[in-house]
C-alpha cells in the first residue's frame, strides 16, 4: 500500500475496502474487531462502519433473545451480500443456463433453455441475453444493477474473451463473444472456457475443494479436461487447455465399449455415445453382467487416456465431471484401480456432486472474481 499523505479522502476509501474486506472473510466482527484487524482506531473503524451501513453494504447482526447475558453486548457487524450480484451463464451445444447469485455465491435464480445443437450464433447469442434478462427479473433486479456476468462456453477461448476456435457451435469461431455480450448487456462481461470454469467450481464448492492440483474429466456429450495447477486453472500457452479437439470417430474409443453393448442389447435404437453410456450405466445398475462389463471397459478407456496426463503432472485428485458422473462408483472405481496399477503416485479419483451445474457454477466463481476487482480492491 503507497503512502497516501495528508489525502483524507484516499485514506478513508482505503480504510473503508480494507474493513469491508475483513467483514466479508469473518462470519461477523464487532467494532474493536475490527479495528485491530485493519490497524485502525476504534473511532475510525466506527466511521467507516456506519458509512457502511448507509450504503447497504454492511449490516448490524441482530441478536436473538436467548443470548442475551447482563450488560450491553458489544455490537456486531456483517457483510450484506445481497448488497448487489452477479449472474453465471452456460453456454453448450444443447443450450443455456444463467444463474443469479449474491456476493457469497448464494444462488438467487436459474433460468433454462434448451437449444437444438445447430443453433445459428446470432440465436444463441439472443437465447443467452433473454435468459440473463428473466433469471434477474425472476430475482427481482435490474439488469443494470449487477456488478458483473461471468460466461462460460466451449472452445478456445483468449484472454479478451475471443471464441479463436469451436468444433461444437455453428458459428462460433472467430465470435468476439465478451465483447458481443457486452454490447447486449448494460454489465461487464467476462468470457472463459467451460472446462476451465468446470475445474474452478470444484475447486470453490466441489470435491476439490482444498486441493491445488486437480485434473477433472468432463464425460458427457463430449470429453473435455481442465486442469487445476497451483490452485489455479491452467490456461495454456494459446488458451487451449481444457479443449481436447477431435477425436478419431468423433470419440473417445472408449465409448465404443457401451455402443457395441447398446447395439447389440436393443439393434433397432441409434444412440449418441453419451446416450449409450447412459444405457448401459442403468442396465448395468439394474444387474445385467453384460452392461456391467461394458461400462467397467469404457471406465478403464477413459482411464487409459487419463494416466498420460497425470503421470507427468502429478495432481492430488481426478474429478469425474459431466452427466456421466453419475455413474459413481461404477466409473471411478475401474477409473482408481488403473491409475492405482499404472501410475508412481495414484491420484484419489472421485466423482462431481455438482453435475451438470459445474460449468454454471464456475461461471458465477468467474463474475465474483471480477466483482471482487471492482468491489473491492482499494483504490491506486
């Protein structure tokens, strides 16, 4: 922190972050509290404080009947984070999710709409606007009044939020998609790729939670990765990680195990490979050995393409995301035991409880970050 000499008003914007950044990390905190975690006098923190409460961003606990005890208690202060939000967008091949959430991440709102996959750009992009506009109008607020939309979408995505390549949407290639939405909307837009944004929610409400290095497989439709490196998404040296590109076949082989199987079970059905995952997964819940078999032989493809990846970079844990990933344990253990067999230190394989809101979730995480910057951050 510079010196700020003699500028009071400077002083009192720093104080003031500094004491709204401590009562968001704390449950709640009283003046003195305060005080002494910002490193300021009592009658400073009391200003900054009630300036704080003027503005709606902090508010006064109110204490409940059984614990009062003799003498006046000490007030006590917390962050109010409905105090403005952020909405998360999701942007696939079947469609749209946006989400409104509070500045703790606590979800106000979700909005739906399925999409057909050659949906042309300029729908979509119209589809992922309307759906922005009614989860806000279902929450109850302006478009105009969030502090951020964080959006998550397949593809190469740059660092400015350019779409520089996509094999899964008509259109989408070449997409200035930050800067088209931001046109849309009268809210800062930031755009990253959803593989990314898979492995930061499970990194912020997942089963990575705690974790620095984290490979997540995504399983459903298509197979995307995200890596986790320093407690960081790994964004590659042209922005491509998380996209594994085309595959021979449009597959992993992988999938040819539960296709051979929903093939031969019922030869009058066509299925997509995630479809005839899905297949054999429930028959396979349901006892039948053959269906059993064909998802433990898709379990092992998927980890054989996994051990490449993990051999060399090492990760604490292997998340299972996507649709698929509620197979469980019918996937993660074939998944554990070739990793256990193959790799010099196994990873934990686990399964996402977060599904197919992974990428929702990570876009809310990317629209608080940036939030957090424009909120919070004290002024140069």
């Amino acid at each position: 922190m510079r010196q700020v000499s003699g500028d009071a008003s400077l002083l009192r914007r720093l104080n003031s972050a500094a004491i709204l950044r401590i009562m968001r990390a704390s449950e709640d905190a009283t003046l003195t509290e305060l005080a002494k975690a910002a490193r300021v006098s009592r009658p400073t923190a009391e200003g900054v404080v009630d300036d704080l409460l003027a503005e709606g961003w902090a508010e006064e606990c109110v204490e409940e009947q059984g614990d009062r005890q003799r003498g006046r208690p000490a007030r006590r202060f917390r962050f109010r984070a409905s105090a403005a939000h952020v909405v998360g967008v999701s942007i696939g091949h079947s469609g749209v999710r946006a989400t409104v959430s509070d500045l703790n991440g606590g979800l106000v709102s979700v909005r739906r709409r399925r999409l057909a996959p050659d949906t042309a750009a300029p729908d979509r992009l119209a589809a992922t606007v309307e759906q922005v506009w009614l989860a806000a109008a279902d929450a109850e607020i302006a478009v105009g009044d969030l502090v951020a939309v964080g959006v998550g979408t397949t593809g190469v995505v740059d660092g400015e939020g350019r779409v520089v390549k996509s094999i899964a949407l008509p259109g989408w290639t070449g997409l200035h998609l930050q800067a088209e939405l931001g046109a849309r909307l009268p809210v800062p837009v930031v755009v990253e790729n959803d593989m990314r944004l898979a492995v930061l929610a499970e990194h912020w409400r997942g089963a990575a939670q705690g974790r620095s290095n984290v490979v997540y497989l995504f399983t459903g439709n298509r197979i995307g990765m995200g890596l986790l490196i320093g407690g960081v998404p790994y964004r590659g040296s042209h922005a491509a990680s998380g996209e594994i590109g085309r595959q021979p076949n449009d597959n992993w082989v992988a999938f040819r195990h539960v296709m051979d199987y929903a093939m031969s079970a019922e030869p009058g059905e066509l299925r997509s490979s995630r479809q005839s995952a899905e297949f054999a997964i429930s028959r396979a819940r349901d006892g039948d050995e053959r269906a059993g078999q064909a998802v433990r032989d898709f379990a092992r493809g998927l980890a054989a393409g996994l051990i490449p990846v993990v051999n060399p970079l090492d990760p604490e844990m292997v998340v299972i995301g996507g649709s698929l990933s509620s197979a469980g344990d019918l996937l993660v253990d074939p998944i554990q035991e070739l990793l256990d067999e193959y790799c010099l230190y196994p990873p934990k394989v686990t399964a996402s409880g977060l599904g197919s809101e992974c990428i929702m979730l990570g876009a809310v995480r990317l629209a608080l970050n940036h939030a957090d910057r424009l909120l919070f951050t004290p002024p140069a």
